[in-house]
C-alpha cells in the first residue's frame, strides 16, 4: 500500500525510553484537518486491525486474499550538528535490499 497522506505529531510528549517511533515517523490525525490516507492497489477490500501495549505497537491487514508481507524499519542514519535523521524503510522477504519510503530529519531543542 502506497502512503498519499501523512502528518507527523506536532508536538513530541515522550522520551527516548517511551518513544515508540523516531521523532517524524509517527502519524497524527485530526477529524477534518490531518489525516492517514493509504492507497489500496488490490482488487479486494482491506482493513487495518492495530493492537497497542506498553511494549509494542502492531498493525494487521484484514483481507479475503493473501498480500505479501513486508517488514518496515526505523533507522536513524545520521546525527550532525544536532540534526537527526531516520529513513522509514521497508524490505519484503527473501530480499536483501530495501526500499527507502520515507525521510525525516529533526532538531531537539533541548
């Protein structure tokens, strides 16, 4: 599925302990003004189901047919002059490279 609409959080309220993503690679919606909108290529419906614990935050697709499962990564990949930036990256199995989906680069004002 292709993300057409995204919006990070404006504001970070956690800590590196309790952050559950890197700082921009979160989404935030708010009813009639940010949204979350994916594009679904299939021919078929599909749904997402998501779970969330204090240790970990997952999200399923729910649909009649089988689609191919990918595994999405964080990776902070650079740190200089106090901006940080992480590539969201997905990799499908028995693939050894991975497509880069996203970039978010940030400043801490601490």
């Amino acid at each position: 599925m292709e993300v057409l609409e995204r919006h990070p959080h404006s504001r970070d309220i956690y800590d590196d302990q309790t952050r559950y993503a890197p700082l921009g690679a979160d989404a935030t919606v708010a009813y009639g003004f940010k949204d979350l909108r994916v594009l679904n290529p299939y021919r078929f419906p599909v749904c997402f189901r998501a779970s969330v614990t204090p240790a970990r935050v997952s999200c399923g697709l729910c649909c009649p047919h089988p689609v191919e499962e990918s595994l999405v990564e964080f990776v902070r990949t650079a740190q200089k002059n106090g901006l940080t930036t992480v590539e969201t990256r997905r990799r499908r199995p028995g693939e050894t490279g991975y497509a880069v989906l996203n970039l978010s680069s940030y400043r801490s004002l601490e």
